[in-house]
C-alpha cells in the first residue's frame, strides 16, 4: 500500500551483559525458592546472632528512662539507593518501640524525597501502635542538602535536645564521624550500620554496635520478627554460595592458564 | 582522686584538640623541606598522561563541592600536566561546584603547554581551541547523551558561550572521543558513574581517579582490575599526598602547596600514634599496676 | 499479599513498583527496538527526565517542613528561637538571590533574568556562597581531622587478641602514610603498601561482595513485594 512503512521488531540482547542477566535470573531464583522454603519450615534454618540487632530495643529503653529522644538517620542517599530503602525499613521498627514506649523520635533527613516517605512510615508505625494521637510531623525533618549543612543541622539537634539514642542507618560519607563522636560526647548509645566500607571503620571505632554490609540489609527484615523471614537470611548465603563457587571456579581457572569463566562472564 | 595514668587513659578531649591545633599551625607556619617518595598509584597516574599521544582528548571531571584541601592540590597538579601536554581537555562536573572549581584553577594556572598539531611547539592555549569547561552534568541522562553528542545535548558551556561556536566541539562532539577520564571525586556520583556508562561503552578509554584518603581503599580493587587491562582504574591519586607526589613528578614544587602542607600532615599522623600510645598505656596500668578491673 | 482495586491506596504503589521494577531489570539486558525507537535509551533517557522533574519539585515540600518547623520555634520562643529566625530570614534571601544572580540565572535552558538583574545581584550572590557557605562548609569538614584524633585516641585499646590486631596494623598504616617516615625507614611504606594491597583490599571485597548480593536479594523483595515498608511508607 502506497505511504506505509512497516517496522520490524528487534529484541537486541546487550553486548557484555548476557552472563550478568543469567546470574541475575538464577540468584532471583534462589531468593524465591529461599523465601518459600522459609515460609513453610521456618525452624529448619538456624540463623546466628547478631548483637546490634538486639541492641535496638535496648537501646530505645535507655531512651525511654532518661526521658530523652531517639535520634534517627536513614542515610544521606536518595531513594534510588536500596540501602537507604533498607535504613526505611528499619525506620519503621524503631518508630514502633518509640510509639510503644511513649518515647520521642527526632529523624533527620538529607534528601527531601526520603524525608516525605519518612513522615509517612512514622505516622504509619504510631497508627499501628495505636498512639496515632502522639504522632508530631515535628519529629521528621528535611534538615539541608548539602553534606556538612546536614552535618551542622545534627549536631545542633544532638547538642540542643541530647537524644539517648542514635542510629545511622544507610550510606554515609565524611559527616559520619562527626555525627558519631558527636553523638558520643552526648553519652548517646549509638547503633549504625551501613554498606560504605569507607565510613564503616569510624562507625566501628565511635559507636557501639555496627551493621556491616550486608547485615544491614538482613536487619530490616530480622527486626520485623517475622519467621519467614529467615528465608532472607538463606537467599543471601545461597547467592553468596554461587560467587563465592564461581570465584573459586575462575581462580582455579585462571591459574590453570585457562580464561574460559573469565570469557563466559564478559558474554 | 584519680591517679595519674587514670588522667592519662581519660584525657579531656579539648586538650586533644588544642595539641592537634598546635601541632597542625607550626609546620603550615614554619615551612620546611619534606622528602616524599613516590607511590605506584600516582606514578601510573601521572604516565596515564604523560604516555598520551599529542592530540588526545583528556576529559577532567570535577566532582567535589569547595576548596576541598585533598583533590583541589591534585585538580591543579593534573590540570597543569595536561595543559603542558600537547592534549585537548573537556571539563565536566558531577558536582554543580566542580566546573566553578576547574575555573579558579584555569583563571590562575600558567597556560603555557605544547601545540596538540604541533607536539614541538610552545604555546599559550586558548579557550574554546585547547580547552573547553563543558560545565555541571546534573542528570544521568545527560551523562548518559554527552558521550555520544554534545551539541544535542548541550546549548551553552559553562560561561554561556554558544556550544556550537567553540572548534573544540566541532573537532571532537562528544566525550567518545577522549583517550582519558580523570575524576576528582569527593564521593558520589564519582568515577564509578563513568565506569558504568561511559567504560563499557569504550573498553579503550582510560580511568584515573583522585581520591580523598578514606576512600582510596575502595578504589583499589578497580585499579587492580584496572592494571590488568579490565575495566576499572589505571591510577590512584591519593589525598594531598598524592597532590605532593604528582606535584613532585611534574618538577614544578610548589604548585599546589601541598608539598608544605604534608609536615603538617606527617605531624599529626604521628600526634595520633602517640595519643594512642598514650591511651593503651594508661588501660593497661590501670588494668595491671593499678589492681583495677 | 492480596492486591485489590477497591484498596488502590496500597495496590497501586505496589503494583507500579512490580512493573518498574521488572522492566528497568529487563531492559539492561535486552532492548527492544521499533523502527528508531529503542526501549531502553527511552527508559535510561527520557523517562529519567521525568523523574529528575518530580524530584527537583518535591523540594518545595522539604522546604515547608523547614519553615513550619522553625516558624513553631520562632513563635513559641522556644531555646535558641533566635537561629530559627535566621533560618527563616536567610533561606528565602539566598533563593532570591540564587534564582536572579546564581549562576543558571543566565542559562537559556531556564528561566532567563533581564542581565542588569544579573549583573547586580551576582556579586552578592558570589560573596554569599564563596565567602560564606564554601568556608562554613569547610569549616565542618576540618572537625573531621580534630574528631578521627579523638576517636583514635579513645576507641583504639588493645583490648583482646582481635584489637591488638587491629591496633598494631593501623599504627603500622598511619606510619606508613606519614610522608617524612618513608625517609625514617623505608620499610614503613612496604609494610603499609602490603597492607592497603592485601589484606585491606580482600576485606573491601568480602564487604563489597557481600553488600552487593544483599543488595540484590533486597531488590527482588521489593519487587516481589515481600518487603512492603519503603513502598508504602511503613503500611503494610
């Protein structure tokens, strides 16, 4: 027919991204299988402790007998970075023992985009607890953009309403040493986790628990207490598993004088 | 009362910070020789320039926010090495302040450097000709779009100069181009923004990356990866120290001043080792001489 | 885990979040192409231009919790009510200024202010983020250098085998860093050197590795709405 132009469907897979894609679909797969597994034999899996973890309701309860707020910080990324979701996550817990001890929260936030679906968790959390009435949108706060603007905001929140309680949850850059010697100096029990290797070590020398890496990301659903869960904890040692054997696999490989994996992973 | 090792294992902060105050001014004031030895990371660094052949493209990326004391020294050093060089240089930013930063350097930078056409030539390089501050990248998209055009994605350059009228982007439309990346990154987005959108697009073009010390760490596996011709890094510029050691290889001491400022830096590393010391002494007295717990 | 139209408060969010989710997953591997149109330069391009201008809108709600917190504080006079009225004075001050003398004011791109505007209010608006903003920032960030001493001097006991460890390696370390030392010994700059290239860059793998597997196990709860929380905001 005169005028028409007909176009053709092309499905192009990217070049140097096909072996990634199969290694994305199979830890998909390992995750779902995880999590379903969990869900019915929950007991089957024994998971060890981790003593930050436990430390957040007793870090709350200090709070709720000196009288003095919680501090909370879900990180200085947006809500693009899964580490930041996670630090919501764990948001949503803690504001639940502040509802449930009658304590106040105070969290802080860097970007205006978290800081809305911050507002939106604690009001949820006090809904949940029945204390919808004690809910203050005062107690979430857009603080500043910029880095040691945020930085300076805390600090003066630390100085001026001496929280018993800090937690730094989500990625952090340079301010984290500051906001944790800070937090120190105000005798503040402080609990942090987060996945920059570069702040964890200050993290680690200023605070008194710490949630290294991955464990930040196991945090929020172990403080949710709820069995299945668990299963989260299987799917990331079942994908560590994979790697590490792939790792394993490739050095061995590569030793050999043979770049076959190397090759299969660059498809 | 507290006896004296007691004192010495809970010493009051502000005296801590007093000493490193002290500490810190007299070598900044007293300014004395210092001698440096060169690491590996900043020698691969500075031969990622050096080896260029005339008439590459550099793309300089400057992704710190303010006179940040660790990659504003290393910012100049690069900057003068590539300007000396017979290259061609793209400024971009991650950072809204990080093309104003490029600009305070190249308004006071000595501008003398080889010809790119004429490798044998001295000249003063001219902006808009050898050197362009294509200005503040602020989305990915843009990031993404730069590689492969600039003047579709771009309209003015960061004085608001018309894109189209600069012969720098008429010669090269888009950072495809470019041999070499530097990235002057205080954090995110940094470099690793470039490794994913720009290296596996062009396995050829290289990375080098300055860094502030805490996160020199991690980059070194992409520089080890980088070594081994993956994609990744093929040098480090560490800290001040890398600025110093860059500034040392250039042969022009006193660039950057952080040459000078590396007293005071070595000062209050060793501040730090003895405060420790001090620390660990007063525990274990307390511990062991002292009949505490 | 029921999704259900009559409660399109929770399903939607959910819903969006499983489709997006899936499909930027989908188009890093695979791109599906019409004619000049290519599914995954629309996704990495243009529909992130979407979401960079809901973004930079949604500013303006951090900007009223800013005020209405510090107009609370002004009002009321409560402890140090007086820095709120500062915030409350200069904030609107700088955007003024930033919006007709910063340095976008003359960006064709936007909204482009007369030039006598510009050329009267850039000065200030230089003086107030050069010589106010820049050097605070700064400022804060030299704390860094007074509070890692502290911190050193105060965390760094050699406590159990572990600590000693750890103390031993990052007196070794910061000697090793101390430019003079290399001419002290040269031995310092090996055994840090060896340290940064060994031990410390297997342990920022492990971390990393880690993190990133964990990572991606969060993403596929997300997506697969095992985990609920960041989607809509704390509801289950």
């Amino acid at each position: 027919m005169h005028g028409m132009t007909i176009y053709q469907l092309e499905v192009v897979l990217r070049s140097g991204r096909v072996a990634q894609g199969v290694l994305l679909v199979i830890i998909g797969i390992l995750t779902v299988y995880a999590l379903e597994k969990a869900k019915r034999r929950p007991e089957a899996i024994k998971v060890r402790k981790i003593p930050a973890i436990d430390a957040f309701e007793e870090a709350v309860g200090r709070a709720t007998e000196m009288g003095r707020p919680v501090f909370y910080t879900p990180g200085m990324s947006g809500l693009g970075s899964l580490t930041t979701l996670s630090a919501l996550s764990i948001l949503d817990y803690v504001a639940r023992l502040t509802a449930r001890y009658n304590v106040p929260i105070i969290v802080a936030n860097r970007n205006w985009v978290v800081y809305q679906v911050a507002e939106g968790i604690v009001k949820n959390a006090y809904l949940a607890e029945g204390k919808a009435d004690q809910f203050n949108p005062e107690m979430v706060r857009y603080i500043a953009s910029w880095q040691f603007a945020f930085a300076a905001g805390c600090l003066g929140i630390f100085f001026r309403e001496r929280p018993a309680a800090n937690f730094y949850m989500g990625y952090y850059y340079a301010e984290s040493l500051e906001l944790a010697e800070s937090g120190y100096r105000i005798g503040a029990v402080q609990i942090a986790g987060t996945t920059s290797t570069a702040q964890l070590p200050f993290f680690v020398a200023a605070c008194d628990y710490v949630l290294i890496g991955e464990e930040l990301y196991a945090a929020a659903a172990f403080l949710a207490r709820d069995p299945k869960i668990v299963g989260v904890l299987l799917a990331h040692d079942l994908s560590k598993i994979l790697t590490l054997a792939i790792i394993l696999i490739g050095a061995i490989a590569i030793t050999a004088g043979s770049t076959i994996i190397l090759d299969i992973l660059s498809k | 009362m507290s006896t004296w090792y007691e004192r010495l294992e809970n010493i009051d902060p502000r005296w801590i910070y007093l000493l490193v105050y002290i500490v810190i001014a007299i070598p900044i004031i007293i300014p004395l020789p210092s001698p440096l030895a060169i690491t590996p990371y900043t020698r691969d660094a500075f031969e990622a320039v050096e080896k260029l052949p005339p008439g590459s493209l550099v793309v300089l990326s400057f992704d710190y926010s303010g006179a940040n004391p660790e990659l504003h020294p290393q910012a100049i050093a690069v900057l003068r090495h590539v300007v000396r060089r017979p290259l061609y240089i793209y400024i971009v930013g991650m950072w809204s302040d990080g093309p104003v930063m490029a600009d305070q350097i190249w308004k006071v930078i000595d501008k003398t450097g080889y010809d790119p056409e004429d490798p044998t030539k001295l000249i003063t390089k001219e902006y808009g000709k050898h050197i362009v501050n294509l200005g503040y990248l602020a989305t990915t998209a843009l990031i993404v779009g730069v590689y492969d055009t600039i003047t579709k994605m771009m309209t003015i350059d960061f004085y608001g100069n018309s894109i189209d009228s600069l012969p720098l982007v008429k010669k090269f439309d888009g950072i495809k181009y470019a041999s070499l990346v530097i990235s002057f990154a205080a954090g995110s987005p940094g470099p690793a923004t470039y490794l994913q959108y720009w290296a596996t697009q062009n396995p050829n073009m290289k990375f080098v990356v300055g860094s502030p010390g805490v996160s020199a760490p991690g980059f070194m596996p992409y520089y080890e990866a980088g070594k081994l011709g993956e994609i990744g890094y093929v040098g480090v510029i560490i800290s001040m120290r890398g600025a110093a050691e860059y500034e040392t290889l250039l042969g022009e001491i006193g660039l950057t001043g952080a040459v000078a400022a590396l007293n005071a830096q070595s000062a209050v590393h060793y501040l730090l080792v003895v405060v420790v010391i001090l620390g660990n002494l007063g525990y274990y007295l307390r511990k062991y001489g002292g009949g505490g717990r | 885990m029921a999704i259900s139209l009559a409660d399109y408060k929770r399903s939607i969010p959910l819903i969006l979040c499983f489709i997006f989710g899936i499909l930027y997953a989908f188009e890093w591997y695979v791109d599906i192409r019409v004619g000049d149109f290519s599914l995954s330069y629309y996704l990495e391009h243009d529909m992130l231009n979407y979401f960079n201008a809901m973004y930079s809108v949604a500013i303006g709600i951090g900007a009223i919790n800013i005020f209405r917190i510090h107009y609370r504080r002004f009002t009321r006079r409560r402890k140090y009510w007086e820095y709120s009225l500062l915030v409350l004075i200069l904030i609107p001050v700088m955007a003024v200024i930033s919006v007709f003398g910063g340095r976008w004011a003359i960006d064709p791109k936007g909204v482009v202010v007369p030039r006598w505007v510009y050329d009267s209010l850039a000065p200030t608006w230089n003086f107030l983020y050069w010589n106010i903003m820049s050097l605070i920032s700064q400022t804060m960030f030299s704390l860094l250098g007074f509070f890692i001493i502290s911190a050193g001097y105060r965390a760094f006991r050699a406590r159990n085998i572990d600590s000693i460890i750890l103390l031993i390696s990052g007196i070794l370390v910061v000697l090793g860093q101390a430019p003079i030392n290399a001419s002290v010994w040269p031995g310092f700059e090996t055994i840090k050197n060896w340290l940064m290239d060994v031990p410390n860059v297997a342990g920022r793998r492990g971390i990393l590795l880690g993190a990133a597997i964990g990572a991606l196990a969060y993403g596929v709860r997300v997506i697969f709405w095992y985990e609920r929380r960041p989607t809509l905001a704390g509801g289950e």
